[in-house]
C-alpha cells in the first residue's frame, strides 16, 4: 500500500528491514527512490531528530559514484526517513550467502571500490562507522569489472551516527555489529576514520575465507579478540595482499592505511589474482566461552536468533537494535584482558581434523570416568548406610526385641 513521505515523496513497496527501519521502493520529483524509514521509537525522539536536521548539510553533501547518495532528509509528523538512490542489483551478505566465499580477484575488485567511496567520505569529514557486507550495494546493471565482480556502493552513511546520541547511548555502551568493531571502539575510544578501514579489511578477510577473522561464539568473546588476538595468515594468497590485510587490521589506528592509499595498493595487487579460485578453508571451531553463558530468552518463531543480538551482560534484555546496531557494555580492563595475547582461530584446510580434537576428546574420557567414580562411590556409600540403619539398634525407644524382629538374619 503507497504512503506518503513528507510532500514530495511517495513510498510504494517495501524493499527491506533493518533494525533502524524498513527501506521503501518510492517515487520522487526526479524519479525512483529507496527512501528508509527509521523506526518510530527512532522518529519520536526529539534530540535524534534534532541530530538528525543537524546532519543534512554533510550527509547531503556525500556526493561519489562508490556511495549511495543521500537525496534528502525528511521529518514530517511521525516520519524520520533518508531518501537516496536507488540501487538496481543486491548487497553483498547476499552474494556471500548464496556463494559463501568469492574468488580473490572479484574480492579485492569489490572492496576497492568501496575504498574509494570511504576516502570520498573521510576527506568530507564523514566517518560511516558500521561497514559490513549488508550495507555494500552491487549494482547488478553496472559494467562487470575484475574477476566479473559488480560495481560495489557503501551505503547506510550517517545510521550509526544519528543513533548513538548521548541520551540513547551513555559513554559505557558500543554502537555497531561486533565481528567488525575496531579494538578502539571495544576499549571505548572515540570513532576516527581509521575504523572504517579496519571494519573494511575484516570485510575483505571474510569475502575471501567465508568468515570473519574474530567472529564466532558470543559477542563478548570476539570483542576481546579484537582487542588481544593477532589474525593468522590465510593460504592461497599472495604475501602482497595479506600484508595489506594485516596492516589493515592492526591494532593501533595509525598503523592502518588510509582509504584512498588501500584502495590505490588493492588494484595495484589485482593482476597477481586473475584465476585464483575460491579459497577452500573450513572455518575454525569456536572457542570454548565458559565465562561467556549466552542467557535464554523467549524468540518468537518468526524471530530467529541472529549471532550479535545478545547483551554482554547476563540477565539484561536483548538490545531492540538485533542486527546493525547491536547496542553493547564497553568491557572492563581486565575483562579484555582475559589470558595471555595470541593468534586468532586458526583456519583449517576443508575435512582437516578439528583443532585440539583429541584435547577434548580425552578431556570427555576423563571427565565421564570421573562421574562414574563418584556415582560408584555414592552407591557404595549409600548401600553401607542402609545397611547401617537395618541393623542399628540405636533408636530411641527401641528394645532388643524390636531390632531382632526388623534386622535381616545373617546368611
């Protein structure tokens, strides 16, 4: 059904839904739009849309072919939306769904692209804050380029930002999906443009292994991996495109690439990948998180679960932002700190024996054996005091008569 927004724009159709609000197939002055709607928890809350008016000038401004351009900025009534272009093709957690991992050549092709649209932003003063494969667009009528990869497009510019206002977010709490969070983000320090690039190498790591360097298990587990561990080397790339993933993962911010200087050395390392295929890696299994219990909450069946959608702090609700807001508590110190720095999970070729398989094979054994002893133990213990209390004549009141009458005959 169509619905007005503000006075220029109509909303026909909707296209998807976000934790921030549903993006609309829409008509405008200048033709098709995608207008997103915010939710309206989101458009009734007067300091975000006075952030939100505050905003127009730089999110309007954001003008690169590597972006999806914001139109306009419309508060009307109950209505907060972002009108922008229309993207004819899909995003990239599609495409990595259904492929699961992309050849390195489309890989670095796609996260080149974005790298530009990120320098275009940076230089504007505009840090996008929650890169991830669901807010890169492939424009599906777009000239193919390297490795047949689609023209890529950073969108969802200024989200983040307009939600994490003061009220709604208080200086102990994490805005942003955690595979992706830099270590400063995680340690509580001001979002610069350096976490972009950090997000968009854990992008390109997980376009080309099928997972994310960090991820896996609870969220309070892969942000202290963030913080303590050091990414381990994927097989089947040249050395010259792994060390730009490792530069760009690096912990300290000013050690990581610039986004124009990233997406300059990726092309530059696109001829050393044509025909390489799809790497065949299986990921690695997820670390034990004894000190990480994921509380049970009632999902309703049309509401699965989503990995990142539970709070860090046992016994608190479930932040409403499931999915690209997960809302979060900055760990403590010595939360992070959490045992000695290390590599991350090590990924392992497809059908390769598990990581400490036999550790924890052996660790069940003597584990069962030990709960059968105690079991044993306890029975004994406990046949030894029936027959203890049969035979007993010590109760008060009894006589020598009773406990001959009650205890069995000796065989």
């Amino acid at each position: 059904m169509a619905r007005k927004i503000g006075s220029r724009y109509t909303a026909h159709q909707i296209l998807g839904r976000g934790s921030a609000g549903t993006v609309w197939l829409g008509e405008g002055p200048e033709g098709p739009v995608a207008i997103k709607l915010l939710r309206e928890d989101l458009a009734s809350d007067q300091e975000l849309v006075g952030r939100f008016v505050q905003e127009r000038t730089a999110l309007l401004g954001l003008d690169h072919a590597r972006v999806v351009s914001v139109r306009d900025l419309v508060v009307d009534g109950n209505d907060l939306a972002l009108v922008m272009d229309l993207v004819r093709g899909t995003d990239l957690r599609t495409r990595l769904d259904r492929e699961r991992r992309l050849a390195p050549e489309a890989a670095v092709a796609i996260i080149a692209d974005v790298a530009d649209g990120l320098a275009a932003a940076h230089a504007a003063g505009v840090v996008h804050r929650d890169v991830k494969p669901e807010n890169i667009l492939l424009d599906m009528e777009g000239p193919l380029g390297p490795g047949g990869s689609h023209p890529a497009l950073l969108t969802d510019f200024g989200v983040a930002k307009l939600i994490d206002t003061p009220r709604r977010t208080k200086a102990t709490r994490i805005i942003g999906t955690p595979d992706y969070l830099a270590p400063e983000i995680v340690e509580g320090l001001p979002p610069r443009a350096a976490v972009d690039i950090y997000a968009l190498a854990t992008v390109l790591y997980e376009l080309l292994a099928g997972f994310t360097p960090f991820g896996g298990g609870h969220p309070g587990a892969v942000l202290r991996r963030h913080v303590t561990e050091t990414v381990v080397p994927l097989p089947g790339i040249p050395e010259e495109l792994w060390q730009l993933i490792v530069q760009c993962l690096a912990k300290a911010p000013a050690s990581r690439l610039r986004a124009s200087e990233l997406a300059s050395r990726l092309r530059d390392v696109l001829p050393l990948l044509a025909g390489i295929p799809p790497l065949d890696v299986d990921e690695p299994d997820a670390e034990p998180t004894e000190a990480y219990e994921e509380p049970e909450y009632p999902t309703l069946p049309s509401e699965p679960r989503r990995r990142g959608a539970v709070p860090l702090v046992p016994g608190s609700a479930p932040d409403s932002n499931r999915d690209t807001h997960t809302s979060m508590r900055v760990p403590a110190p010595e939360e992070l700190s959490g045992g000695p720095r290390g590599t991350a999970r090590v990924p392992r070729p497809t059908g390769g024996a598990r990581p400490g398989a036999a550790r924890h094979k052996a660790e069940t054994v003597r584990k069962r054996r030990l709960t059968l002893a105690l079991a044993g133990t306890a029975l004994v213990a406990a046949v030894g005091v029936g027959g203890w209390l049969a035979t007993s004549g010590d109760d008060a009141g009894a006589t020598p008569q009773d406990s001959n009458t009650t205890a069995p005959e000796a065989p």
